[in-house]
C-alpha cells in the first residue's frame, strides 16, 4: 500500500483538519465531530443542505461545502457511512430556523444513518427533508432491491439544491427541484484498477492487467461486466449507451466526465471527446460539461459519465454562483 | 444484562477476522471491523457507568453502537437495542414474557428500519428465528444457539435483496450473510449467560 | 499500460478535441494545430499570453486558458516540447497588438523551442517577451548547468501574469509582474510510483514498493534522494524544509498543494494539514491556500509543494477573477 | 544533398532503438522517436518537391526538424542546417571551402542555441570535432567517420551539464550522449555520399 498518510486509523481526522486549514474563510469543522460547516453556518432564514457519507470520495462532499452549495459535509470512515449522531450535529449547525435539508447517496448504510438522525433532528423540532439519489444505471432498477446506487450524478444535486436553498427558497421547494434533479440524473462508471481503503491495506477486489470492469460502483461494488480492456471510444460509447437508454434525454443536458481518482485528466478529455460525438449525433444539445475528479474512490483508474436533462430551472440553478472550493462557478 | 453484553463483546472480538472475512465476497470487508469497534466501546461504557435500571443498560448500548459501529449494522443494531429498552422500560425484573415482548419489538424495529423482511439474507433471519423461539416458550440455552446456528446457516443458500451484498445479486448463493453471523454471537453470548445463571 | 485511450499515438489530438469540446465558450483550437486559444482572442490592445510544453500534465497547460490567465496553451506531444512553428501559431492567434508574453518552464526543450517562436513573431514585426520559470528548488542553482526545472509554481505566474494582461498592463509591465513571481515562487515535489508515457508504453523508472523519491521531476527526472516511505508529515516537512530554506518567505504566502495524478485528494489535505502547522510555527501567514491537480505528471502517485511569497500587488492579482476551467476564482 | 539526406534518415531509423536507449539512462527516452518522426518526413519532403538550389534543400531539412522532431534536438537541429542553408545561399556549386564554413556557422549556431560549449556532452562535442577536421583540410570520408566516432565516443567519459540529462550529474557518466550518437550518423552519412560520389 502506497499512501501518502501517517496513521490509517486516522486518515480521516487529519483530512478534515487540513481541509479546514486550506479554506479558513469557507469552511469549519464543527468542534468534536468529522463535520465540516460553512464557516458562517447556520444562516438564518436559509434552509440547511447536508450530505456526506463515507470518506473516500473526495472532493466529494466536504469540498462542496461553500455558499450557494452545502451547508455542511458529513465525513464518515473511509467508504463508511457516518453514524447519526455526526450527521445530528450537521444539522444542528446549519439549521437556521428554516429546515434542514439531507442529500443522501442511495446506500443501506447511509439511508440507515441520515434517517435516524432525520429523526433525532425532528425530535428536537428542527424540520427535515431528505432526497435519496440513486443516478447509477448499472444496477437494475427495482422496488424489491436495494435499489441503484448513488454515485457522481450526486454532484449535481448538491450545486443544484444548494442554488436553490440560497435563493431563500422554501424546503418544499428545495425538496421540490432536488427530486427533479434526481429524476433527471443518470451515471454510469467503470474501472481498470482497484482501490486500497487505508485500514484494510489491501485492495477490496482485483483486476488483471488486460481487464476493467464495466459497471463498477464507487465503492468497488460489482459491475455489469468485466472484461478486456477497450479503447477509450468504446469505453465511451458503452457508458454513454447505457445512460441514454434510462431515460429520455432528449433537449439539453449537463454532462459531467469523472475521474474516479487516479486516472489522467488526458484521458477524461479522450473520453469527453466521444461522448460529446454521441450526443451531437443523437441531436442532444450540450448545454455545459464538466470534466475532473468531482466522485472518485480514492485511487481507483477509471471514470464515470454521467448526464442530467435541463430546463430552464436547472439551468439557471447550475449557473448560480459557488463558493465551494471545488465547484468554482 | 451487563454480562450479556460483556460476553458479546468477547465474542466479536475473537470473531473479527471471520466476520469481516464474511463480509469480503459479498459486501465491503467491514463488518467484522465495524462491529468490534461498537462493542468494544459497549464494554467500555458500561463498565465505567452505574446504571439504575435494564432499560438504562439498553438505551446505552443502543446508543454507543449507533455512534460507533457505523455502516448499515450500526442503526440496525442500533434500532434493536432501542427498542428492547423502550419496551423494557420501568422494569425492575425482566421476565421471560417481558424479554420475549422486547425481542419481538427490536425485530419490529429493525424490520422496518432496515425494509427488510425474512429471506432478504440478512441478520432480520436470524431475529426472526429467535423470536419464533421465544413465543413458542420452552426455552433452554442449547435450544436458543441451535435455532440461531440453523438460520445463520440458512442465509448461506439466499439471494441478497438487501444491502450491499443485494449487488452481488445471483453471486451472493453460497456466503453467510455477515450480519446473521453477527447476531448469531450475540445470541450465543446470551445462552452462555443463560447457562450460568443456572 | 492500463489508460483510456485509442491510439497511444493521438492522445494529445484526441485530448485537445476532448477540451475544447468541453468548454466551447472558454476556448477554440488553432486550426491545423495543437494550440487552444481563448475564444475569443486575440483581444485587441491586451498583452497576449502564451503557454505550454508537453502534454501530460494537464490541466497544465490548457486548462489555464480563459480570461484573466493564458490567452493560448501550445500542447506538445506527452513530456514532448511543443515545436517553434506551433508556438509561434500560438502567438499569431493571440497577437492583439499589445505583444506576446511567453511564459516558459526550465527545460532545454522549452526554451529552445519557445525562443525560436519567438525569433519568427519578431521577423514578422510581433513584440514578444518571455519568462522561464524554475521553482524547483530540487535541483541545484547554478549558472553553469542548465538550472532549475519549472514545475507546479508556474500555475502561479499564469495567474498572477494572466491577471496583470487582462488589467490592461503594458508587456513590460507584465513581464515585470511575471519576473516578481518567479523571483518569489519555489517548489518541490516527490513521487511513490513511476508514470508510463502512451507511447513508451513502459515506465521510464521504478520505484519499489516501499521506496518514494523526494525532489522528483515532472517527467520523472531524479530528485534528491530516494528513500523508504515515510509518513505524510515527514514528507511534508522535508518538502517544505527545502522550500523554505532557498527563499526568504516572512510575511505572507500563497500555498499549493499540488498531486501528480494518481494521488487521492484525502492525501493532499494530509500533507496541507503538515504544511500549515510548520508555516504557523515559523510565523509565516498564509493568505491563500491551493490544494488539487494543478500540474501533473500522467498517473504518477506524489505531491509538490509550492510557496510563493506575496505581496499587495500579487495578492490582488491572485484574486482577481479568472475564467479558466482549471482555475476559477 | 538530397542524397546526404536519405542516406541519414535510413540510417536513424535503423538506429531508432539504439538512440532511444542512450536517452533512457540519461534522458527521457524519446531520442530515437524524436529523430526517426523529424527524419522520415524529410525523407518525404525531398522526395516530393523540387528544389532550386542546396540552400532551399537546407532550409526545408532545417524546418522540417523544427517543426517535427520536438523536445530539445529539433530546433538544435533545425538551427544547423539553418544557418547551412543562410551561408551556402545563392550558390550553385558547393565547394570544400563553402561547405568548411557551411559547417562552422552552424556550429557556431548551435552553440548559440543551446548556450554550449565543447565537454558538456552534447552533440555539439560531435560537430566541433568535424568542424576542426574539415578545417583542417585532407579530408577522406574514412577520416571523417573515424573523427565523428571518437568525438562521440569522447561523450561517455563526460558529466553532463547542459540538457535533461545534466540533472543527472555525476551519474550521467559512462554513458555516450544520444544526441551524439545521432550527430555521428549524420556524418557516417555524409561519408558514405562522399564514397559513392568518388
Ligand atoms: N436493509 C437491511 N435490513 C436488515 N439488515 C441489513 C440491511 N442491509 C444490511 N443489513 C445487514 O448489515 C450487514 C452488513 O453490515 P456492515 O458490513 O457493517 O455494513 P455495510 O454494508 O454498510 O458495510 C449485512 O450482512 C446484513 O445482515
Ligand atoms: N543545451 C544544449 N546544447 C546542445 N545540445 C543539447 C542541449 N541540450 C540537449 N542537447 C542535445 O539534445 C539531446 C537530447 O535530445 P532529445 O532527447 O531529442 O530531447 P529532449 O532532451 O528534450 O528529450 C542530448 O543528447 C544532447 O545531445
Ligand atoms: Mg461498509
Ligand atoms: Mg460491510
Ligand atoms: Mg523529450
Ligand atoms: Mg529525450
């Protein structure tokens, strides 16, 4: 295991410290907890977005902590969904009398947790909603399951509800357009090496040296298929095949082309470029692309392509302005 | 109640490798991890703290296991020893209808927590299973590890539909669901207590 | 070689074609070239600004185009420097009368390439002035060798030169700004493994499994010494050592943290956790802090750390507002 | 001229490997592809257009590296053959005395370039020795392979100051500089026209 840490057990502890020490003016960590918080958390009268979720992801979710994104980040143990009294103190710190709003990642473990918290908030009197994203096309869709997986589509989500809730709109509302972003997202990875979780020290699954595997989730959670590697135009196609065909895309979309954390930014762009042919030829107009590490699992190779429908809502949402450090608009 | 939970304990701890091992083809290899670091600090607690009745004892494990476990199993675990303490709570004594009405509200609670019903292949078979011995009465120790030993074993031969290992779909025939194994020790920490009090 | 790709002897065409399909309203290509231009230069009576070198280590170069910092990025074949003819499209392109500055990173190839671009802009009467930035503080200065390597500090004069254009400063005043930085900036970086050039299709070194090099190259050129790996705040503090022992950085600095390429995120804020608490002990104050991929080398694992020293002027153009995909502010 | 050219790019494309693993120890290992891509397409070049004199031949060599080979040898070698084609300008006939000075200004071009002098291993080592035997008159082509050879072979003993492989220091001894070894082939080119012409 090669890793840049001092102590495993503590990679998440001293991630948190060194990101509130990046962004002072952005951000805080809430004294006692792995939660980090805007810096002028809560606001009053503004709904409070949280998410979070295991660590592992980054940027995702502390670095879209900022104004015009979320009010706070949750961050649990490495691909461990954090446990409800963390995300009890999230929303504490944010609620500004106006509600508290969860994103949450469609994972058993997570919707366990955020939910108990959700409970505890209500308890105390503090309003909450959640939205459940579940954007990964490579899960069958069924009511009988566990059900699809929250991956980089999330992302969308965050920046979308979060332009929302700092227009002083309403929970309901907030609710409102996350769902529409929800039902309008869908994603789909793939991987061509593992990744290694800091305290098991060993990678969680293996992959041979032609291989990648299509499919994949974000924890190393199984695929569609796996198989020889292809060129990146197939690769490409094959992710990009699967997510239209979920949904009717139709009109203009976001496209967001993600590193899953160690693969060259050069190769995203390889992988944009078919893309962007693909929906040109289906006569689907792009209406802005984001290309980077925005969902990765830790120093997994690989990449996921995912899209989001627009209207005119969304868009005006998108464009809003950020302060999160990793989702500059 | 406190021994209960010390022999639980003990359990985990010596089963951590297996119940992570458990977890490795069909889920993310944490359980065993997850689990022990929620027991341990169960112990931890309890040994440092007085506590005036059962329904204390309970709402204190219920509680460190959700702060500390983590993942799907600790609001699960969680749920369950939540439950048991509402249900218990103002009991001086717990009798064996009381403890069976306890057992059956935590399965209630991790049911519905978890969306799960029997056959999911996941710990709910094996709660199952120990309710459905404690209502039909008779109860002896040995009877207790044996149902929870067969329903554990009888997660091997499910289909996940729940939780993480639900993404192994067809692939997950064939392993023990982790958390039937988890709870499986909890059980069994309960029957060697059992047996010494007799 | 496990990399998305389609044929490893086009990634930089196809990685070009990929970028500016992303971002439409931010840049154009040079037709018939691998030069990407802001879209809408050349922007009469602004100092045009032009970067570049091999390809590799994106989002350097061309990530860095958009307004307020680079006017045109010259991507060359990976770790390859670009040739004079498509520097000197690259200054044609961006040429709106006010000059041409050229910021160059230390290496033969570069310099040699860039400086015959600019021999040909000057015969066909276009001003040019140039930088060569070497802040990597790994290797010796001596006038005698052919000096210091450019790495990751040169994000900094993109900025910082980018900004001074777009305020309508003269060439020589940009050149001045441009020179501050460089006398003020200083790297350096270390790597856990190796990186594999498309083409090569082999790693040019190895590294054991338990081995790092501190003070490596951007291309995988020797560092100081190579080593067993050490802790991240053993790294941190020898990095950061260094840098601090070659300049004098009282007062104010800007920080970046910088990965490779295959570097998780979590471990850059590990090491910006280090690198604060040591700038905090030597009294040293940090006005801005910069933790991602910001020059990378392919999918190599490793940081750099960079410092650069600021003052009133540099701080404003730190600040002030840029348009590049890779660099928002 | 155009002979000098062909008979070059043959052989750096059988030497594409060989140069490419001088630039390994001490370089990036792009020698060999460097030169072989900037060769190739003179070889083309020449091959397709007509030329009006030696120095437009020259000058479309010299921008055809320029604009081909890339990383540090392609404008080194561009500006050789540059300033050959700026001194040989507006001759018909290329004489030894011509061609002695043809060769002085480049070397005197490339040095200016690459900011070298003779010792720091690089290709100038190789011209500057070619440089002195044409000056001095007497020329054979056995004499001018043999003069090349030893220039380059000279560079294996030398530390490199100038170039990539200057940061390898100390350790870049006792290995022959790639540009040399590709500079020799252009003269043990040059020899064979000369055989061939006599
Ligand atoms: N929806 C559910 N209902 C009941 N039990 C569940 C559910 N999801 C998961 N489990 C139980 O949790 C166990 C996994 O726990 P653990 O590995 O600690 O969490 P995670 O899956 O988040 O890594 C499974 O073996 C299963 O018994
Ligand atoms: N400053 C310089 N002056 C003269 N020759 C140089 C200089 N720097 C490099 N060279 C020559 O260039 C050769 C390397 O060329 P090449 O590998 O194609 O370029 P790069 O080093 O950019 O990869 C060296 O072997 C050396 O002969
Ligand atoms: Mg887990
Ligand atoms: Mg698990
Ligand atoms: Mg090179
Ligand atoms: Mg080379």
């Amino acid at each position: 295991m090669k890793k840049i840490i001092n102590d495993p057990n503590q990679v998440v502890q001293d991630m948190v410290d060194g990101l509130v020490a990046a962004f002072p003016k952005t951000m805080k960590k809430v004294e006692g907890t792995l939660v980090i918080a805007r810096s002028d958390a809560p606001v009053s009268n503004k709904v409070g977005l949280v998410s979070g979720g295991g660590s592992g992801h980054e940027p995702a979710h502390a670095g879209y902590v900022g104004k015009g994104m979320l009010d706070a980040a949750v961050c649990g143990e490495v691909f461990t969904s954090p446990t409800p009294d963390q995300v009890f103190e999230a929303i504490k710190a944010v609620d500004g009398g106006a509600g508290v709003f969860l994103v949450i990642k469609n994972y058993t473990g997570d919707v366990l947790n955020f939910e108990m918290a959700a409970e505890l908030a209500e308890a105390e009197g503090i309003q909450v909603e959640k939205v459940v994203v579940n954007d990964d096309v490579a899960v069958e869709d069924s009511s009988f399951t566990t059900g699809r997986r929250g991956i980089a589509g999330t992302v969308f989500v965050h920046k979308i509800a979060g332009a929302k809730a700092e227009s002083g709109a309403s929970l309901e509302e907030v609710k409102a357009v996350a769902e529409k972003v929800v039902g309008n997202v869908r994603s789909m990875g793939m991987a061509l090496t593992p990744c290694i979780v800091p305290a098991a020290g060993e990678p969680s699954f293996k992959l041979d040296n032609d291989e990648m595997e299509i499919g994949i989730g974000i924890h190393g959670e199984p695929g569609i298929n796996r198989t020889q590697i292809d060129s990146a135009d197939a690769i490409a196609t094959a992710l990009t095949e699967k997510v239209l065909e979920d949904h009717d895309f139709s009109g203009e979309v976001a496209v967001m082309i993600n590193g899953l954390g160690a693969t060259p930014e050069m190769e995203l762009f390889i992988v944009n470029k078919k893309v962007q042919e693909i929906l040109a030829d289906k006569g689907i107009s792009v209406y802005k692309t984001f290309v980077g590490e925005y969902m990765t699992s830790l120093e997994m190779a690989g990449c996921s392509v995912s899209l989001l429908k627009l209207d005119d809502e969304l868009k005006e949402l998108l464009d809003a302005e950020s302060g999160a450090p990793a989702f500059r608009m | 109640m406190i021994e209960w939970f010390n022999k639980a304990n003990e359990k985990i701890q010596e089963n951590k490798a297996y119940l992570t091992s458990l977890d490795q083809p069909i889920g993310d290899g944490d359980h065993g991890i997850n689990m022990a670091r929620g027991f341990q600090e169960v112990a931890g607690k309890l040994s440092e703290n007085d506590y005036t009745d059962i329904s204390a004892i309970l709402k204190e494990v219920a509680m460190t296991l959700l702060a500390k476990v983590g993942g799907a199993s600790g609001p699960l675990y969680g749920t369950v020893f939540l439950k048991m303490s509402m249900t218990l709570k103002g009991r001086d004594v717990v009798d064996g209808t009381a403890f069976t009405k306890g057992l059956e509200d935590a399965l209630a609670g991790v049911k519905q927590r978890g969306k799960a019903e029997t056959g999911e292949k996941t710990l709910v078979d094996v709660w199952q299973a120990v309710v459905e011995y404690f209502q039909a009465g008779n109860i002896t120790a040995d009877g207790l590890v044996e149902v929870a030993a067969r329903a554990k074993e009888r997660t091997k031969d499910m289909v996940a539909t729940k939780g993480r290992a639900a993404y192994f779909k067809e692939k997950s025939k064939g392993h023990i669901d982790p958390g039937s194994a988890s709870s499986y020790l909890v059980f069994e920490a309960l029957a060697d207590v059992m047996k010494e009090k007799h």
